[in-house]
C-alpha cells in the first residue's frame, strides 16, 4: 500500500483513505497500520535532520492544578469548601521556529490554560518543564523573547492604527531609539500584517464606526510584532471571523513563521483551507493530548484507530468531535469518555509521542545556553508623557466625551439655580444654604464616578495588557490617568463654582471663593479616584458604579452633619466620621460660607442671629480648623491615588480573555 496519496491536495484524498480501508478486511488494517508506523518513523527522522539547529519550544510533561470554589459565593462566602481541579495532564509537544503549530479542542479543553502556563500567566499549580532552546519560560524570558496575542482585541477607539501602533512602539522599543527609526518599524509591521489601506482609519468600536474586526485583530497582533519576538502565541485569533478573513489571517501567520518565528495558536472551528496551512496539529481533550504531530500524518493516525475521515469532511471538525465529550445524558458521558481515554492511552503509546519526548529530554540534557542581558526599555518620564499624551488624544477625537467630562458637572448646578434661586440673609436662608452645601459636596463626587465608569473601562483594558506585556507598571499608569484628568476637572470646577457662587449669592468674598472652588475640585477628584479604586477590584463597571456610589452616600450621612450632627450620632459612627472625608469637608464648606454673616430672624424666637453663632451651635470650632481640615483635604487626594494603586494590585492583573 503506496501511502503517498497523503501529501495530496484537497482534491479527494479524505475519500480515498475512507473507501481503501473500508474496503479492506482486518489482515489488510494490520498491514496499513505496519505501513503508516514506518511512515511516521522515517518522516520523524527528516524532520529531525531538517529542524537540526532551529530554536524550538519544548513543553515537557506539563501539569496544572487550579483551585475552585465550591457553590455559589452567596454560600457560605468564604467559608466555601476549596477543591483542586486538574486543567492540563502530562502535555509534552515540541513547536519548532519555522512552523505554525494550531492546538484545537472542545471547550473547556484546556488549549487557552496551555498557552497561559506557557506565557507564565497560570494562577494555579503549574509542574513539568516549558524552555526555549534549554532555557526555563520564565516571566521575564517570555517578556523579552515572546509575545501572547488574547482572544480579544483591546484597542482605543479614537486612535487610528498608525497611532496605535507608535504609541504602543514609544512603550515597547528601548529607550535611545530615535523618532524615525520607530516610525520605520511602524510602517513594516503595518506591511507585514497588510493594514497598509487603512493605517490613517480610526480603530472604532461598537458605536465609533472604525475598521473592521478581522483588521482589528491584525492591529493586536501587529503590536506584539513590533519587539520582533521569536516566539508568538494567540489564543484564538480568528474567533468571530468570516472564512475568508480568517484564512488571510492565519496566512499571514503563516509567513510570520517562515520567516523564523516560533508560532503557536489556539483555534475554533477552522475550514479545510485552513488545515492546509498548518504544519503541527494538536487536539486536546479534558486537559490531555488525542494528537500532537504533523498535520499531513493527522488522517492516517486517526484512520489507523478506527476513525477514518470521508470525502468532503474537514479532518479538524471530525476528530475534535471525536475527541469531545457528550454529556446530553450519562450513557453518552459514559461511551464517549470511554473513547477519549482510549485515544490519550493510543496517542501516549505512540511512536510520535515517544520521539517527541526524547527529543526534548536530549535538549535538557545539554549545558543551558546563557540569556541575553534585556535591551533597556524606555526612561519613566516617556512612559508617562507618551501614556498622557495617548489618553488626551483619544478623549479629545470624541466630542461627547470631551464635552462630558467639562460640562457634566457644571450642567448639574442648573438645577440648583432653578430650586434655590437667590439666597437670601433671613433665618430661612440657612435652611437653603445647608441645601446648596449638601449639593455642592455630594455633586462633584457623583459626576467624578460617571466620568470614570464611562471613560475610564477601555483604558483600564489596555492596561491589564500592557502591564502583562511588562511595559509599565500599576502606579506609572494611575499616574499619568490623574495628570491627564486633573485639568480637566479644574475646568469643569471653575465654570461650576463662578457660576453657582456668585449666582446664588452666597458670601461675597473672593477669597472665599477661592476656597470653595478649591475643596469643590478636591471631592470632585476624590469621587473620581474612589471609582478607579473600584474598578481595580470588580470588573464589572456597573457594580464599581454601585460601590463607590455607596461610599459617597454614606460618608455623606454619617460624616457631613448635613443631616444628622455628628455630636448625635452612636459613638461607633462619631468615631468612623474621623476617617471619612466629609467629616473634613463639611466643616470647611460651613466655616466658609456661615462665617461673617448675619440673619434677619423676622420675629423667629429662638432665633440664630449670625452665621458665628449657627457654628457654635451645630459645628464648634468649625471655624479654627479650616487649615487643619484643608491638609486632611490633600491627604485624602493623595491617599485615594494610593488607594486605588493598591486596590489594582489586590484585584491582580486580568486575564481579559
């Protein structure tokens, strides 16, 4: 049996595998399966003798153990039992610079917990060995020497792809490299992934009408290009792709590891054209490996088990479905688990996996070879000023963004102006002042988190990516966030309190005014951070929404006196006022306006004849503290930065898939 027919094109070579061992009895199987194991020898012997010297990732008897939670988090809580879960299982594979290798399975596989263990971002207990060239994956070797493409595109919407591509280029590239030199390798990556045709096109997004989605996922993978790494993983990069598009992707990746990468990715549900350009294939199964080897020996690996493929039917459709298992009642569980433990049993008896673990234990035999000292990356103040100057522009391109984070808040004091109307200086105007304070104090805050939760989730996205490629750190990108808000918050404050002051009438002093607009510009900052802290914790921007908005509310009521003086309330609140912000905000807003000023008490007994005397009343010794109270102000502002600095490294970095 001449078995040559398998390096044939997609012409009907399917078919002609299925009717030859259809047709024949078992003595004739016996022989094919004979045929195909000196088949497999001499083809892993070539590729040994071609790969010779070529730089190679080798996975060698790689396990991953995860912890979950048992039940729902409402359950007990914390208190939840604790169980260990086996990801991965035994996986040993070799991919080889110059190849492109694709891992496929069913969910829940294990193929995107592989290329986490390999990229050192598992979260779990990780054993065996990953190297490159003998040398341990470890954070920093993957940082320098690889790149990891996520399943989903993390862009900014209002930049355009060459924008994109340099800003992320001044992140990546070391730091003496010169401005043309870092557009030169801007505009060849945009060559080499074929954006050419729409490098000045905006990215947009699902209300910004931008590229599209296949070029959106050559703009994510065109960045990781941009340090020529040796090795590139992505996890399903043709996920929600048309066929065509897709093909073309994985075509340029094709000649990506021509040209001497290592290229290994996930994929879902590719087509026939597409198997053919692939030349590893590895399914997986519940965490363990059906088949890792050359694509072109994949039929008659399986043919040889008893799973021939037909005519017409794309090989990768039909052994994943092979490989899954079918859990629509318990007898299927049963037959089709039964199945797959045959086919790991099969696959790890095999000559295949045998020579690949050979293979890799030779390389571990040999001296490690030295890593490279890491190129020095760029000096901290271009990070910040280049992550500043990226976040002006993408706010500034959208008009309503720009135009909210000016007017929110100024468009709030209408309504204010509307009630109120102007003050007067009887006893009923203190009721009216007391409004106006809580409105001020509680204002300023909420429009700081509607501002962040609207703007602030596609930078925080960015940054669970590029904190993970290792190109800045938690604190460089709060930082620069705060400078490129800061101004913008002092506008929106300034056109806020020079209206509602001096509309209103409230104390008519400039130094006062001064002070209010100041504090004003504080909670304003404070509510803003506090959500930025919260989103470092919860994902989901709805729900930092909520958290921060509870915080704001309560602080209010317990720490502000507004509406219940702080001498009245339970001890244990009296003493969380001393760490709440309002506590401090409050006295300085009711020392600033009621000091100086003096009531017509129109026949009221009793009767607050001055504003002096309301603060002796219901806030003692508000008026002597204003100093004091303004360095707690400041702290706050510096603390919240801090906060929200701690609050992304507990939350940790996302892995955004």
């Amino acid at each position: 049996m001449d078995l040559r027919f398998y390096e044939k094109d997609n012409k009907g070579y399917y078919g002609s595998v299925s009717e030859t061992l259809q047709n024949a009895g078992d003595g004739r199987l016996k022989e094919s399966e004979n045929q195909i194991s000196k088949f497999e020898n001499s083809s892993v012997k070539s590729d040994a003798e071609l790969d010779c010297g070529r730089s190679t990732l080798n996975i060698y008897n790689v396990g991953y153990v995860v912890k979950e939670w048992v039940g729902p988090w409402w359950k007990g809580a914390c208190l939840r039992k604790v169980k260990k879960k086996t990801v991965l299982r035994n996986i040993s594979l070799q991919v080889k610079e110059g190849k492109m290798t694709a891992i496929l399975g069913n969910s829940g596989s294990g193929k995107t917990s592989l290329l986490d263990v390999i990229a050192c971002r598992s979260t779990g207990e990780v054993t065996g060995t990953v190297s490159v060239d003998g040398v341990p994956c470890t954070r920093d070797v993957i940082q320098q020497r690889a790149t990891y493409v996520m399943q989903a595109d993390r862009l900014l919407p209002n930049l355009t792809v060459r924008e994109t591509l340099r800003y992320t280029a001044m992140l990546k590239l070391p730091g003496n490299i010169k401005a043309q030199d870092v557009d030169r390798k801007v505009s060849q990556v945009i060559l080499e992934m074929g954006l050419k045709d729409v490098a000045d096109s905006r990215i947009g997004s699902s209300i910004i009408r931008g590229i599209s989605g296949g070029e959106q996922r050559r703009v994510t993978i065109a960045i990781q290009l941009l340090k020529d790494p040796d090795m590139i993983l992505l996890d399903e990069p043709t996920s929600g792709l048309d066929s065509y598009t897709a093909r073309y992707l994985v075509s340029n990746l094709r000649d990506l590891a021509r040209r001497g990468k290592i290229v290994l990715l996930t994929i879902h549900q590719p087509n026939s054209d597409i198997f053919h350009m692939f030349d590893q294939i590895g399914i997986m199964s519940q965490g363990e490996m059906v088949y890792c080897g050359p694509s072109k020996e994949l039929v008659p690996y399986f043919t040889t088990l008893g799973y021939p493929c037909d005519k017409y039917t794309n090989p990768l459709d039909r052994y994943v479905d092979v490989a899954s298992i079918d859990r629509r009642n318990k007898e299927k569980e049963y037959n089709s688990k039964k199945r797959v433990d045959s086919l790991v049993e099969a696959f790890n008896n095999s000559k295949l996996h045998h020579t690949t673990v050979q293979t890799i234990q030779k390389i571990h035999q040999q001296p490690r070879p030295k890593v490279n000292v890491r190129q020095k990356g760029p000096h901290y103040g271009r990070i910040i000023l280049t992550l500043l100057s990226r976040m002006n522009k993408n706010l500034f391109r959208d008009r309503k963004d720009y135009f909210a984070r000016i007017f929110l808040l100024p468009l709030f004091m209408v309504f204010i102006i509307i009630f109120l109307g102007r003050l007067g200086h009887t006893y009923k105007s203190i009721q009216d002042r007391i409004g106006l304070i809580y409105n001020a104090t509680t204002g300023p805050p909420f429009m700081g988190i509607i501002n962040s939760v609207a703007l602030f989730v596609c930078l925080r996205d960015l940054y669970y990516r590029e904190c993970r490629d290792g190109l800045y750190g938690t604190g460089t990108f709060l930082v620069a966030y705060s400078i490129h808000v800061i101004p913008l918050q002092i506008l929106s404050t300034l056109i806020f309190s020079s209206i509602i002051y001096w509309v209103t009438g409230m104390n008519p002093n400039f130094d006062r005014f001064v002070l209010f607009t100041l504090e004003v510009f504080i909670l304003h900052y404070w509510g803003e951070m506090v959500t930025v802290a919260c989103m470092g914790l919860v994902m989901n921007p709805n729900l930092a929404n909520s958290l921060a908005a509870l915080v704001q509310s309560a602080a209010v009521i317990i720490a502000s006196g507004y509406v219940k003086t702080v001498a009245n309330l339970i001890e244990p609140f009296q003493w969380l006022s001393w760490i709440l912000i309002h506590k401090y905000s409050g006295e300085i807003f009711i020392a600033n306006e009621f000091d100086g000023l003096e009531f017509e008490c129109d026949g009221f007994n009793p009767c607050i004849p001055n504003g002096t005397a309301f603060i002796q009343e219901y806030y003692p010794g508000a008026d002597e503290r204003v100093a004091r109270n303004f360095g707690a102000l400041g702290g706050y502002a510096v603390g919240t930065l801090i906060l929200a600095i701690l609050a992304f490294k507990i939350g940790g970095l996302r892995n955004l898939h």
